[in-house]
C-alpha cells in the first residue's frame, strides 16, 4: 500500500526514469555523507570494508552508465585525469592484510569519487536544448 503513494511508481515513463535517477543520486549521496563521517579510531576494519566494496559496486555502476560517459567523453584532460583515477581506485583495493589507515584512506577517495561522478551525471542529465529563436519582426524584410 506504500507504493502507491511513492512518487516514482505514479510517475509516467518518462518521470519515473528521473525519479529513480534523483532516489539513487540521493542514495548514493547519503552512503557518501556516512563514510566520510567515518573516524579512524572509532570506526572498525569490517565497517571500513563493507563500506569501500559498497562503494566500489556503485563507482562501477556509474562507470558503466551511458550517460555518466557522455558528460565524461566532452570533458577533455581534466576528465581523463578523474576516468584513470577512478580506474586506479577500482582496479588496486587495499589488500586484506593492508592497514586500517589504507583502507581508511581509500574509502575515502571511494566516496569522493563517487560524489563526483553522481554530480557529472547529473550534469549531463540536466542539459537542456537550445531554445528555438524567432525571428525578430522588422529584420530580414518580413514586417
């Protein structure tokens, strides 16, 4: 009975696309604020963990989106910087006998990453059209 009142399963087609886009860009957004939340002393090594693979699986997602890779394709060197730092978090984890302060570190980065990356695929979501131009009157022999 929830359902029917969540905004996105009343959505038509086309509204219920950005709805689940903006749930997973605010959940996606919330898992950053937590981890980056994370204090070293406090926090425990399988908290560390369970949250870099959490993040890992959703920095790959992103990266497999088509249209995170549209924003990333016009970016130029800039954006090729963050793509082959991105890669470089994903394919290098810390390994299991790493210390806590690595895996710390790297979550870290993770959840920059990733907030970066909802950010740009909003961005290439939100691109509007040109607005059509009319023609002003009195120019071009019309009048």
């Amino acid at each position: 009975m929830t359902d029917l009142m969540n905004p996105s399963s009343t959505a038509g087609a086309d509204g219920s696309s950005e709805a689940v886009a903006s749930t997973d860009a605010e959940q996606a957004e919330r898992e950053v604020r937590r981890v980056l939340a994370f204090q070293l002393g406090t926090t425990t090594r399988s908290e560390l963990d369970d949250a870099a693979a959490s993040l890992r699986g959703r920095v790959s997602a992103l990266l497999g989106d088509p249209s995170a890779e549209e924003g990333k394709t016009h970016g130029g060197s800039a954006d090729r910087g963050f793509l082959l730092e991105v890669t470089h978090l994903i394919d290098n984890p810390p390994a299991p006998h790493a210390l806590s302060h690595e895996v710390y570190s790297h979550v870290r980065a993770l959840a920059r990453v990733l907030r970066k990356l909802v950010a740009m695929k909003g961005a290439a979501a939100s691109v509007r059209p040109p607005l059509p131009v009319r023609p002003i009157p009195g120019r071009n022999g019309v009048r």
